[in-house]
C-alpha cells in the first residue's frame, strides 16, 4: 500500500475519530441525544477505515495515534479556539516522536 493512501487512511480516520467525539461532546452537552447516536456512527465508521490498513495492530494504533493527536490539538485550536498550553504542545512533540519510532525504529535497530 502506497505511502500516500497509508497518510490519507490516517487522516481520514482521525477526522472521524475527533468529529465523532466532538458529536458525542455537544450532544452531552445540551444539544440532543441525536448527535450523541450521529457521534457513536462516526466513531464507527473511523473503526472500519482505519482497519482497512493491512498492519499488525500494534503498529497500526501507535502510528495512527501521533496523527490522531495533531489533529484532535488543531481542531481544539482552530475549531473550538482554545488556547493550547505549551505542555500541551510538548506533549505533542513527544506523542509525534513516539509515532515516527513505531514506524521508522524497526529499520535503525535491526
């Protein structure tokens, strides 16, 4: 599988993933149990997409979560305007860290 459909199948899925928690947070929050069901459907649909990829689960969640992570941080900021503490931004530094070994580190300590 190409390098290009990996990154979009990742992509693809976190936005899922963070649309379906933010569905499931509004509905929580006040605005109906409908968009509680529409997040639990989204929430779905991220599961399907990201096993389409052909990893051992392991691998497939630790990439998966450092994309997860830069995209659940931007829409908090550009989407719900947060202002995102330097920690948090260190943080996510280290969780991006973390992905790239998962995926990179079997070739340098082998």
């Amino acid at each position: 599988m190409s390098t290009l459909l990996v990154a979009v199948v990742f992509v693809l899925s976190a936005a899922l993933e963070v649309g379906g928690d933010a569905l499931i947070r509004r509905g929580l929050h006040g605005h109906g149990a409908w968009l509680i069901a529409a997040g639990f459907l989204v929430l779905g649909g991220y599961g399907l997409l990201v096993n389409t990829l052909d990893w051992d689960f392991s691998r497939l969640l630790g990439v998966y979560v450092a994309v997860f992570a830069v995209l659940s941080i931007l829409c908090g900021r550009f989407l719900f305007q947060e202002v995102i503490p330097t920690a948090t931004w260190a943080g996510l530094a280290l969780i991006v860290l973390g992905g790239l070994t998962i995926q990179f580190g079997q070739r340098a300590w082998h």
